[in-house]
C-alpha cells in the first residue's frame, strides 16, 4: 500500500521546478536587501531549522557573510530586545502560521532587522510580516512529516544566497529537479534499500551524521526517523560525534553517514565510516559517491549535484529510507503520534 507520503516525495521533482522557476526572478528583491546586510538570523522550527542551519552553511561559506540561529525565546519569553541593525532576519516556516515564529520575525523588525519569510503559506502571517517573501510551490502536503516542503525551502534558501551574492551559477538548482527524479528511481531499485530497512528494523536507534553542507541534512534525516518510526535517533556532526559521542556506536546502534559526492567533509565521512566498521559497528551511507558507498556495509545513491546544491537531493533517500521503515515497523508515516501538521510553539 502507498502511502501519501511516498506520494508526496514522489512529486519532488514538480514542487521544485515550480519554485525555482517562481523564485529565480526574485533576485533583484534579495540583491536590494544585500546591500543593508552584515549579518543574517535564521528563525525556525523542526524541519524548518534544519532547512536553516543548511541557510546558514550556505550564507557563510558562499557570500562572506556570518549566519546565526535565532533563539525564540529571546523574543517571546524574555522579550530582550538587540541591535539587528544591518542584520537580515529569514524566518522559515512551511505553513508560516506557527505563532512564535511570526512573532520573532516581528520582533526582529522591531529591533531594525530587515525580514525575509520563506513558506509554503501564501497569504499567511508569516508571509504577509516580511518585506520579501519566498513563497515555496509545493503544492499541498497532507502527510504530516514533511518532504516537499522540506527540500522546496532548500530550494528557496539557495535562491536566497543566490540574492546575496553567492559565488556559485545559478544552473547548478535549475539541474535539481530531474536529479532528484534520478535520486528517487535509483534509490527504489537499489538492494541497499530493504539491507537498512531490515538492518534498522532490529535496532532501537541510530546515530546519523554528516557535516558541513551536509549536516542539516543528517538532522532533517534524524528527526525523521524519530518522528515516523519512533526510533531514537541522534543528528550530530561527525566531529562532534568523535568527540565522545560515537561510543554508543555498536552493534546494535549502527550509524547512518551523509556527503555530498564532492567537498572538503566527504572525506572525513568515509573516515568515520570505516572508524565504525573496524570497530565491529555497521555504517551505511546516503550519498558520498564510490568513496562514502566503498567504505560503508551498504550505502544508498546520492545525488551527482555540486555540494553547494546536493542537499537537496541527498535527503530524499532518507526519505524513502524512512517511509519503507516506517510500514516495516507497521507504522502509518502519514499520521505518526502525537503530531500536528502545524505545531503551535510561544
């Protein structure tokens, strides 16, 4: 039986064409904000912060600028007010109806912070609190983990760095789409798929890691997990992993790696990888190439995209990773427990 959320990773390719294609002519608007900004703030939530922390990577490695992540309670419970000025606050949210996160981006203006809004809510508070909003087209999502709305914020997020002035073509997103068409046919035919269907299904958690570019993909990959399979998993970054972390690695907690196919952390991953296996632990990896796969018990296709733009590709095997394990489990991934599709936080 499919379930609606396979339906929705399925319509991917489509979400993101539309975006990119609704959001490339918006780069006039963004480049007009650029010139006032030293700094920007990410505010989200849930998978919206994951889609922020890969903003941030970007931010920082491509246009010069330092990227943080806001704290709400900052705004809603202590209700301290800083000097943004010159700061360019970005709140993220796919419904852009969660109230704490309209009202930090309000804060923010309050405090001189020009606003950007990136959601999937035309129309919404969020939406219509920002100076410019990206409005992602995902279309409806109905399942509540999200998918199509995770990877078109991506999408929205590399237009936005585009607008600040990014060293990076702009080709390389109008690319993404039929890659991740690709990414979804591979991943379905690999045997790889039910070897970590099965393998995960045995275990009461995993740790997933990546790092750099990559790393909001290894978060987005273990609240997933988390939230659809109600197993426990752990998002870190690998070095904060070999910080002490990895000894909960064994045999019956096996690590799930994440890389890009290119970059300067592909090869610290394929080093962790083979740390774990040497250590009697089992490593499976999601994307890195012949390098990550060749290193790891088994590993699923990742996208062939620059790394600037792989993680919009790289989480969607994750995703039919977890959607698999999720009915394996005998779970229903559309309606995990315990969740709202709009998550009301203050």
């Amino acid at each position: 039986m499919t379930s609606r959320m396979r339906a929705e990773i399925g319509e991917q390719p489509e979400a993101l064409t539309r975006t990119v294609d609704a959001l490339l002519p918006r780069l006039p608007d963004l480049k007009a904000l650029a010139q006032e900004t030293r700094q920007v703030l990410f505010i989200a939530r849930g998978s919206s912060d994951n889609a922020a922390v890969y903003g941030r990577y970007l931010v920082e490695t491509h246009t010069g600028r330092l990227a943080t992540m806001a704290a709400p309670s900052i705004a809603t419970a202590y209700r301290r007010r800083l000097d943004l000025d010159g700061v360019l606050a970005v709140a993220i949210s796919q419904s852009g109806r969660t109230e704490e996160i309209v009202e930090t981006l309000g804060w923010a203006r309050d405090c001189g912070a020009r606003t950007v809004a990136v959601t999937n809510g035309e129309g919404s508070p969020l939406a219509e609190g920002a100076e410019v909003a990206l409005i992602t087209r995902a279309g409806e999502e109905v399942a509540v983990p999200a998918t199509k709305t995770y990877t078109t914020q991506l999408a929205a997020l590399a237009v936005f760095t585009l607008g600040l002035g990014a060293d990076v073509p702009a080709d390389d997103l109008r690319r993404v789409p039929d890659e991740v068409a690709r990414v979804i046919a591979l991943t379905e035919e690999s045997p790889a798929l039910p070897e970590i269907v099965e393998a995960l299904a045995e275990v009461p958690g995993t740790v997933v890691s990546g790092r750099g570019i990559p790393y909001g993909t290894a978060l987005e990959l273990a609240l997933k997990i988390k939230e659809a399979c109600y197993l426990h998993a752990m998002g870190l970054s690998y070095a904060d992993l070999l910080h002490g972390p990895i000894a909960v690695v064994d045999e019956r907690t096996p690590a799930l790696l994440v890389a890009a196919d290119s970059g300067p952390t592909l090869a610290g991953t394929v080093a962790l990888a083979g740390r774990v296996v040497g250590a009697g632990a089992r490593a499976y990896g999601i994307g890195g190439g012949r390098a990550l796969a060749g290193a790891c018990s088994a590993a699923l296709p990742g996208p062939a995209l620059p790394e600037w733009v792989a993680p919009l590709g790289l989480i969607v095997p994750g995703q039919i990773l977890v959607e698999n394990l999720a009915r394996r489990l005998g779970i229903d991934p559309d309606v995990p427990r315990g969740l709202n599709k709009v998550t009301q936080t203050h």
